[in-house]
C-alpha cells in the first residue's frame, strides 16, 4: 500500500471528506428553529397570527366533534384527514353533495366511503387504519350506530343551532361553530360560556372562519382552500 492511500484512508470508514466547518447554533438561536405547529394531525387552517392551526383527530380513545356550520369546511376537514392517511366514513341524507369528493379523493383508492343515514357498518378501526365518521345528517341527526371508539373520530355537522345541539356539544371534546344569528350566538356562548366578546364575533364571522372550543381553550380559525381544494369544492361558504 502506498503511503498516499495509508494517510488518505481510514479502517472501515472509507477516505477522509474534505474539511468544512460545522452546521451549529448557539443555544439562544434555537428559538429560531422552532416550527409552528402545536400538535400532529390535520391543519384545519392559520390562526389569528397566521401560525397553522392543526386538529388531531386520529386518537387511541374516542373523540367527538360537533361543528356548527357549513358543508364546505366539513368537506375541506374530510379531505385533508383523508390525506393524513385516516378512512372516512360520511354518513348523509344528501349523497349527492358527497359524491364528486368521495370520487376525486385518494387518487382512485378508496378512502371515503359513503352512507345512508343509520346505514354506516362497522370500521374496524386501528393505530394502522383510523376512522373518521362525519354524519352530516341534518339539524336532529338520529343517534349513530357507530360511535367514537379508538382510533375512530365522529364529527356532527349541524347547519344551525339545533334542540339537539347542547346535548352533542356537551359531550364533544371539541366543538367548531362558523357564523351564526345573533340569538344563535348567545345560546352558544351560554353552554360554551364564552366572553361576551367572542359571542358577539359569533354573528359576525366570514366564510371559512371557525371558532373552535374545548373545555380549556378557544380559537379562532381561517380555512383557506388549496388550489385543489377549490378546485373540487368552490370557494369558502357558510351556506349550501
């Protein structure tokens, strides 16, 4: 062996890289780094400061969500968790609101199926195969044979504040509600206890604007559609 190769190779390491400086930051620099997402699963839109705001619908224990508002966002929510790998199941009385989705999703792989009202069978469920059920079966949806379990999400749409609205968003761990009357807006903020801030805004909101509540937090979220999305859907709308 030449004393080249002897001083240019090393044991099972293969030769010597050239020389360049280290890829580091200092400690105080690493606030810079940080990536503004608050959780994995579905980014359902940006929040007040622009930041994505991300919705975890894909769970080890049962999770209700009750949304008071429009189709689109439903449709818009089903999409992206779709695209996160979850199963959708749509229970509706109004297949044909459906079907250009359920068709135009997944690339040719089945992965919204859909359903007449009480008509949804069992999922199966799993870590590797969630479930989303969005029962979009108008303003008194009759209780669904198939329920929030593990790894199997329900999401209750409601076109407006329905009799039985308190009841679904008192059980939800997550409720969204868009743009509502202004009576509407009061008997929300009643049973969400709301400031009285955030149910006046209720009334007021645009398209695609959705505030989202649990039991601890509150916030105010913009859906804005990709251009496939749009594409597929039209734009932003509170009614159909």
């Amino acid at each position: 062996m030449s004393s080249v190769t002897s001083s240019r190779s090393r044991l099972g390491f293969g030769l010597i890289g050239p020389r360049r400086g280290r890829h580091t930051v200092s400690f105080d620099e690493l606030a810079t780094l940080a990536v503004p997402v608050g959780d994995d699963g579905t980014v359902i839109g940006v929040d007040a400061e622009g930041r994505p705001a991300v919705l975890g619908v894909n769970r080890p224990t049962p999770y209700e969500i009750t949304l008071i508002g429009g189709l689109w966002t439903a449709q818009v929510l089903a999409l992206r968790a779709a695209a996160t790998g979850a199963r959708i199941a749509v229970e509706t009385g109004r297949s044909q609101a459906w079907t250009a989705l359920a068709q135009a999703a997944g690339g040719g792989q089945p992965c919204i199926s859909l359903h007449d009202v009480g008509r949804v069978p069992p999922q199966g469920a799993s870590a590797g195969s969630p479930v989303v059920v969005v029962r979009d079966c108008g303003m008194r949806p009759p209780r669904g044979r198939v329920v929030a379990g593990p790894w199997q999400s329900v999401v209750t749409l409601l076109p407006y504040l329905s009799p039985v609205a308190p009841r679904l968003m008192e059980k939800s761990a997550l409720v969204g509600v868009q743009r509502v009357s202004p009576d509407e807006a009061a008997q929300i903020g009643r049973i969400m206890n709301l400031p009285a801030a955030e149910t006046q805004a209720l009334s007021t909101l645009a398209d695609g604007v959705t505030l989202w509540c649990t039991d601890r937090d509150r916030q105010f979220v913009m859906t804005q559609a990709t251009d496939a999305e749009s594409g597929l859907l039209g734009s932003a709308r509170r009614m159909d």
